[in-house]
C-alpha cells in the first residue's frame, strides 16, 4: 500500500480576483490529506466524510466522460449549473470523478482503492478539494508506476479540480502540489507558479487560522456570483485586490509587518464588498483589527476560514477564544505532496 498526503492552502491575498487573471500569494498549511491506495480490479472509495463506494473500472470512465462533456458545455455557455448538479447527484461523486481522471491521466488497465483521510475543513476556504485532487493524481501515477513531476501531478489535479468548480484559477492545486509559498498568476498558455518566500519572515509563526463554519454555498457558486455583479461594481475592487497583492508582496520582501496587515486589511475589505463574506467574518475581522492586528476570510468565503495575525499571538488568541469558534497556529509554507509510504 502506498501513501500520499498533500497540504491544505490558504490565499494571504488574491482569491477571487485571481480567477480574473489577477496575481495571487497563496500558501500551504499544516493540515493535511492522507490517502492510502493499492490496486484493485474496480474504483473503491473509503472516506468519513465522502462516504464509501465501489464502482467498476468501466463505468468509472462513464462518469469521467460524462463529466467531460457537461465540463465542455458549461465551458462554452459559462453557465457550470448542469455540471454541478450531477456531481451532487452522489455524495462520493467528487472521489469518483478524481480517480476516473487520475487513472485515465496514469493510463492504467485497472482500478484503485482509495481510502481518504483528510484533517483539512471540507469546503471552507482551505483547499480541501484540491488537497484531494492533488493526492489523489500523485496516487494513480506512483501505483501504476508512472514517474509523473510536480508539474504533472499539478495538471491532473487542475482538470479534476475544473470539474469540481468549473473554471477554477488552479492557483489551489498548485499550492497543494507544490507547498511553501507561492506567486501564482492564470495566464495564457501557462500558469505562472513561483515559488515566494523561501525564508519566510518570523511572522509567519504568528498566523492563526479560525473556521467559523462550512458555507453554505459552494466555491464554484460563491465564484459565480461575483461574476454575476455588475462590471462597473466588480472590476475597481478586483483592481484593488490586485494593486494590495503587489502591495503585500512589497511589505513581505521589506518585512513590513504595518504593510502586510494593511494589506490583509484591505483585501478583507474588498471581499466583503464583493459579498463574499458575512456577519460574522465581518466583525471577528474588525475586532482583529481594532486589538491592532489583521484577519481576512480566506478562499470563496461565505464563511468557513479566516486567517489572523497580530504580533501578540496570546492577545491574538484570547479574542479568538472569546468567538467561541476552533482556531489553531496554521503552520504556512508547509511541504507541498509528499510519499508518506511506498
Ligand atoms: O474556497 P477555495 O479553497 O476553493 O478557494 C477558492 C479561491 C477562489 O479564488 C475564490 C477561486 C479560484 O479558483 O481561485
């Protein structure tokens, strides 16, 4: 049996316009996702969360094409809906749909077992999906022998992820694949992925991350729905996040903590009047800000994470332990996919 485990992720800055071609820093966390896989004649999915399934080789590939193809029309009409109600057809679909891409992207003749276990807050802004994603191509490829690179295993993930979300910046994936920090930028015909920071400052062992629940609505939903604000409201604020993402990259080259909060700050700002955040991310974030410190809703928003900082990390933690909500030290820059057992 062989063992994979990927980080999570989080965005110091850029998601959502980072869809828009906009720059991005994104970081691995501490929390990940182990998948332990062999071979087996048919797909077999074990997971708490995800439930569990066994579906033969065959019809695995029916589902991928499927997949594909509603992909494809979603694509051409920029309209995912059809796509995502049938993944929401099955509970264990998002498994499903990895491992017929995975499997297909290794050019195996067989199926896999797959058992998934992940620490990592499902659908809350950390990367779940993709830490998914990420493992479980690396899976496929090391038990059907193929010596795929980062940069494969990254691909593979990114059409998995396509599928889940529609039309996703694969800024998530690559965070997971890769790990530490890094720059990422959508562009034409490459993504730009650069690894940030390989001395992060001390700062960074001041973050704190806390999950004020799992949103109701979905990433790829939450995506939409900026994109469905007006052009006039929406494209200033992505022009901000934007000029903030180059702002915060400044202030982390110069270990400008005042500039990095400011930008934290800002962007949290920004999100919020994209309405991607709510109530109560709203005022955990100005209460972190008045005791002097940053905090911003992390990913698609509409809840689920939100990333802290002060410089006192016990003041930092007492006003978090006051929301009543779990928060942990979020250990950024974490290693990206890794072998845990051959
Ligand atoms: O909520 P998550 O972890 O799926 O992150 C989504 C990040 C977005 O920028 C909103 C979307 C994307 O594809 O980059």
């Amino acid at each position: 049996m062989t063992t994979i485990s990927a980080p999570g992720k989080v965005h110091l800055i850029g998601e959502h316009s980072v869809v828009y071609g906009k720059p991005a820093i994104i970081a691995a966390v501490g929390l990940r996702c182990h998948v332990d896989a062999e071979k087996s004649d048919n797909v077999i999915i074990e997971s708490a969360d995800f439930g569990n399934a066994e579906y033969g080789l065959e019809e695995i590939f029916e589902i991928e094409k499927k997949v594909a193809d509603l992909w494809k029309k979603g694509n051409s009409t920029n309209n995912f809906s059809a796509l995502f109600e049938y993944v929401k057809t099955d509970k264990t679909m998002p498994l499903l749909i990895s491992a017929g891409v995975a499997l297909k992207k290794a050019g195996s003749k067989g199926g896999i077992k797959l058992k998934i276990k992940s620490e990592i807050p499902i659908g809350s802004g950390m990367g779940s999906s993709s830490a998914i994603a990420v493992t479980i191509s690396k899976a496929a490829a090391e038990i059907y022998g193929r010596e795929f690179s980062k940069e494969e295993i990254n691909s593979t993930a990114f059409e998995i992820e396509k599928i889940n979300h529609g039309n996703p910046s694969g800024g998530d994936n690559s965070a997971c694949c890769y790990g530490g920090f890094i720059w990422f930028q959508k562009k034409q015909p490459k993504n730009i992925i650069t690894p940030f920071m390989a001395n992060a400052p001390e700062i960074f062992d001041k973050f704190l991350l806390l999950n004020v629940g799992r949103p109701v609505k979905t990433t790829g939903e939450l995506v939409q729905a900026v994109r469905d604000l007006p052009e006039g409201f929406r494209i200033p604020r992505l022009l901000t996040l934007e000029k903030l993402t180059h702002e915060m990259k400044e202030a982390l080259g110069k270990k400008d903590t005042n500039g990095v909060k400011d930008a934290i700050n800002d962007a949290q700002q920004m999100l919020s009047e994209l309405g991607v955040s709510t109530d109560k991310i709203d005022k955990i974030a100005s209460d972190v800000r008045n005791l002097g410190g940053a905090a911003k809703l992390c990913g698609a928003g509409g809840g689920g994470t939100v990333l802290c900082f002060h410089e006192n990390s016990e003041e930092l933690k007492k006003l978090l332990k006051k929301t009543g909500f779990a928060y942990w030290d979020a250990e950024l820059g974490a290693e990206g996919v890794r072998i845990e057992r051959l």
